[in-house]
C-alpha cells in the first residue's frame, strides 16, 4: 500500500511541475505562434525552477520549434531550446 501511494505521488508531482498559461504567455511576448504546450520536461530546467514545460511552437521566421519553458516564482520564465 505504501508503494501505491508513494507511485501515486510521484506521477501526481510530475504533472504539477507544468505551468501551461504561463508558458503560452511568454512564448507569445517573444513572438512565437501556433503553440502546443503540456507535458512535463525532465531534465531540462534547473533545481531552482518550479515548473518545465515542453513546447512545440513556430518562431517569427516561420520555422516549428521544440523546447521548455522553465519557471520560476521569483525569478519569471526562461525559453530553453
């Protein structure tokens, strides 16, 4: 029962860790369109970040591009690629 709930807490964390309207807003304000953002990003952001969350978005040249968007509280939003 207590790997139950321990598995349970884990996956829960990991779907928490995303900040969707968080990283739509900045990859707008950097002029990005077409965004698909969700899913959590393992790895990408650092410990001091408290939501990653992958993107498929097109740039300003029209190019699609994969990467995370790393929040923080604090600190605002970085764009990783």
């Amino acid at each position: 029962m207590k790997k139950l709930l321990l598995a349970a807490l884990l996956v829960f964390g990991a779907v928490g860790c995303t900040n969707e309207d968080k990283s739509r807003e900045t990859l707008q304000k950097y002029g990005f369109t077409d965004i698909n953002a969700g899913g959590y990003s393992f790895f990408e952001c650092g410990d001091d970040y408290t939501y990653a969350t992958k993107f498929t978005a097109k740039n300003s040249q029209g190019v699609y591009v994969n990467g995370t968007v790393c929040c923080d509280v604090l600190k605002g939003c970085t764009i990783k690629f």
